[in-house]
C-alpha cells in the first residue's frame, strides 16, 4: 500500500465559493436578533445561507475524517499496544472496515440532507432515502439523482452481501475465511504458537485489498459529491438572491460582483 496522506476535500468545488461568497463578512454579532425565526425574516437569504452551510460542511468534513482510513490501514506495529489489551489483527481491521462503512452512511444521510435543504424539498428525515428521493428528483433533478445513487452504494464492496442483512454490520476481510483469520489472531494476542497458517501473510494481504478499495471508494464518492453540490450552484445561487431582494442586509458585495446571474 502507498503511504501518500489523502487531502480529500471540497477545495475544488465551485458551490463552495458561492457558498463562501453569499456568506462572506455577514456576522450573527452584528444583528442583534432575538431567535431564529426574527432571523429568518429578518434576513431569509442568511437563513438559507446559513442552514446550507451547515450542510456542506457536514458533508465536506466526512471525506476530512476519512483521510483517517489509510493512516490506520498503515500502522506498522501489529498488535496495537494498549493500557487495556492489545489490539490483535483482526480486531483492528475489523475496526477499520466498520469505521470506514460507518463514515460512507453518515456520507450518503448527509448528501441526502444536503440536496433536501438546497432545494427546499421539504422531505421528512423518514423519507430521505434514495427510493423517495428518486420519485421528486427524477423529472427536474436527474444529475442530481445520478450522483445521490452513486453515493448510496458507497462502501458496497466491503460489505459481504447486498441483501438487507449485509446492512446491519457484517463485513468482508478478504482474508478468504474471516473466522479462521480471528482465530488465528486471538492465538498470537495470546501468545500462542501458530503452525501451517501465514497470519502475517495473510493480514498484509487483507490490508491491500481494504486500502485498494477504501481509496477507490474515496475517490468515486468525492467526485460525485463535488459534482452533486456543483449540480446545486444555480439552485443555490437563485434562491439565495430572490430571499434577499426584500431582506434587511441584502447580498453581500463578493456575491453581488461574481455570482449573481448576468454579472
């Protein structure tokens, strides 16, 4: 496996800058409202503003936290030492496998939660899912759809099955007999002897396979949610200034010079 450390991140996105821009140098202090809802009528252009950007950030700090992956997948001492017990082989890429599918759910959710605020579809939590999403995005949305699938089978690969109970934590090891591979790693925690089974053969194996496919996950997911939020920019940009033609502050300066449409 490589030992390059991934910068994965949102920096190349063009909805990041209207986003940067239509907030700019607006600052909550300098308004003195008195709850949400004042904000919001106040100012509904921020308000959208703002709950966007809670959103993308979200969604753009879940390709940050996965930039953890191969830096775990690349720890050189194995069993990992701890106060408490040490951390066999199998636990640890366990560990790996389930962090990894856990961050690639929180991905999709907040994608999904994501295009819901942007477009303002007013679905409930219950129904964001890529079933109801793909009955209001199909006719309008159909780029926006396409990058919402793709981001909904993120992280399939490390899953043993794609039936119903493949969602509900169990995994694949590529070590070709997952059972077998924890056995034998309890018995080195243990200190055991182990005879006729390559375990330090057959955990870098493993490695290779989770990091090849981890990093190819990655990969895939960021270029479908750059060009997801980029798919938004119009969506974003238009709401943004028609919220703000009877606002008390208006657009910002930045906004104003370089997104709204015809500048």
């Amino acid at each position: 496996m490589k030992n390059d450390y991934y910068w994965w991140d949102f920096e190349e996105s063009t909805f990041k800058g209207v986003l940067y821009d239509s907030i700019n140098m607006y600052f909550l202090h300098d308004h003195p409202y008195k709850d949400w809802n004042e904000f919001a009528e106040a100012d509904p252009h921020m308000a959208y503003a703002h709950l966007t950007y809670v959103r993308f950030n979200a969604l753009e700090q879940q390709f940050v936290d996965l930039r953890v992956i191969p830096q775990m997948l690349g720890v050189e001492t194995i069993p990992v030492k701890s106060t408490v017990q040490d951390i066999n082989r199998y636990d640890w890429l366990k560990s790996i496998v389930d962090l990894s599918l856990f961050r690639f759910s929180s991905l999709r959710d907040i994608a999904f939660h994501f295009v819901n605020e942007v477009l303002e579809l007013e679905l409930p939590d219950h129904k964001l899912n890529i079933k109801q999403l793909s009955k209001v995005l199909r006719k309008d949305h159909s780029e926006v759809l396409e990058h919402l699938k793709v981001l909904d089978k993120t992280g399939v690969p490390l899953r043993q099955d794609r039936n119903e109970r493949a969602h509900k934590g169990f995994c694949n090891l590529y070590t070709d007999d997952d059972q077998m591979f924890k056995n034998m790693a309890w018995a080195e925690s243990d200190g055991s002897q182990i005879s006729g089974y390559d375990l330090i053969a057959t955990y870098e194996n493993s490695r290779e396979k989770i990091y090849s496919i981890v990093v190819t996950e990655v990969q895939k997911a960021l270029n479908a949610s750059v060009a997801l939020v980029d798919e938004l920019y119009s969506n974003y940009r238009d709401k943004h200034d028609a919220l703000s033609l009877n606002s008390r502050s208006g657009v910002s300066r930045h906004f104003h010079n370089y997104h709204r449409e015809g500048s």
